[in-house]
C-alpha cells in the first residue's frame, strides 16, 4: 500500500492507497503518534509514502525524518517547480506558492485539461486561475468561513451567542438575532467572495473556464453557485501523485 501525507498547518490529512490506487483508509491526525496509533498495525503492509507539507523547512524534515524511522524507508516530498504535469507556475517566486495550492491547481487543470478556476474552500480561501495552455496565471486568498467568524468574536466585545443555527445558513435574510446575523452575515460575506472569484474567471479565462471547488466548504458552496462546478474532494492528493509518482507493490 502506498500512505499519502498532507501535512497542513495543524493537521495532517492522511489516507492509505490498496495497489489498485482505491482508497483503503484515511483521517486525520495531530501528529505522527497519532497516525500510527490510527494504522493500527497497517504500517507493515505500506511499501511506499509521499507527502506534500505546507510547514517550515525544518519541521517538514522533522516529519521525513520520523517516517523515515517509523516505515525504514524514506519517503517522497513533493517539491516546488516551475512545471509539473502541463501546468507553469504563475508566481514570480515559484517556491512562495503554497504547495497544497500548487498541486490542487495542476491536478485541477489535468481532470478537465482546459481553462480552469481551481478555489480551496478551507480555513483560508484560496482561488487559482489557469488558462487553456496550462499557465497558472495566479490568484487570491482570503479568511475561510471559520476564520470570518473567528474575528468577529476576537475583536468585538458584544459579538457573543451560543448554540447553533437553525435554517439554511446560506439563505440572503437579515438574521433577527446575534447568532443569526453573524451566520448569515459570514456566509453571504464568503458566497460573495467566491461570485467575484467566477466573474473574474470569466474575464481571464473566457466564457465557459471549469470550475473547481475542493476543501470543507466545498460541497455546501456548490449549491448555492449559478454555474455548474465540480467538487473534488481528494485534489491535493491527486495533485501530490502527479509530483510524486509511485508504483503499487502487493
């Protein structure tokens, strides 16, 4: 089996491949203890690991040099580069790309091998826009729905409620409580967002560019979008197989 790494900034997303490429398990983990305990023993029939880590360079080799350790073999860490799978890297500093977004954009582009908008609905907002050719031609980032909400209740001293909201949160009403102003208000703040992200899209890329939406606020964006999109849950870690290619053992 082959164990995939998305090492983030406080989590590591994680998920183990059968030799047919199916998903056989996946979760995620605070730190490496915690991924062997979630194993469970499965680490003896892992032949193979690649990961890719948005952390510093020194914690990154932390990580490569604990796996290295734990499986007795090294692993694959998926680096910056100015090309990758027909995709060219927008930046003018390739290496200042985040590489979740680097990967989940070039894995984008080569599930629709056209004009693409590729947006990460995550804890921060990450919006990528890749023309016909295959050039990253960059983007924008903004707060995630958590983070929106997040500042609200940091930076304000009358902002407080409990308990959750009833309804659809996506619905453009006026709330008539704290609770439901500051739900609404937040998520009509994102849907805006990502409207503006789509126009600008067209503007780049033409009429019909394929949009992308991955991340946890994905699938729940997607409904209350006007143009059709798909959601991929998993893009990173295709992304993560383009950069580190890998054949399945038994």
């Amino acid at each position: 089996m082959i164990l995939e790494l998305d090492c983030g900034n406080t989590l590591i997303k994680w998920r183990l491949l059968d030799r047919e490429g199916r998903v056989r398990d996946g979760d995620m983990a605070p730190d490496l203890v915690e991924l062997q305990r979630l194993l469970g023993g499965q680490e003896r029939e892992i032949h193979g690991c690649r990961l890719v880590s948005v952390r510093s360079a020194d914690e990154t080799q932390v990580i490569v040099d604990q796996l290295t350790s734990w499986l007795k073999r090294h692993p694959m860490l998926a680096r910056p580069g100015l090309h990758l799978a027909g995709v060219q890297n927008g930046y003018a500093d390739a290496t200042r790309l985040g590489m979740d977004r680097w990967l989940a954009l070039v894995a984008g582009y080569q599930l629709c091998q056209r004009a693409c908008v590729v947006i990460d609905l995550g804890t921060a907002v990450t919006t990528d826009f890749v023309d016909a050719q295959g050039r990253h031609l960059g983007g924008f980032i903004a707060p995630g729905s958590k983070l929106l909400r997040g500042s609200l209740l940091s930076h304000t001293r009358l902002i407080r409620y409990e308990g959750t909201v009833q309804g659809d949160l996506r619905a453009p009403q006026p709330g008539t409580t704290t609770a439901e102003a500051v739900e609404f208000g937040c998520e009509l703040m994102l849907s805006g967002f990502v409207r503006e992200q789509l126009r600008i899209a067209r503007q780049l890329l033409g009429d019909d560019p394929a949009v992308i939406l991955t991340g946890g606020d994905a699938a729940s964006m997607s409904a209350v979008l006007p143009e059709s999109c798909e959601v991929v849950g998993d893009l990173v870690f295709r992304g993560l197989a383009l950069a580190c290619p890998m054949e399945f053992g038994p």
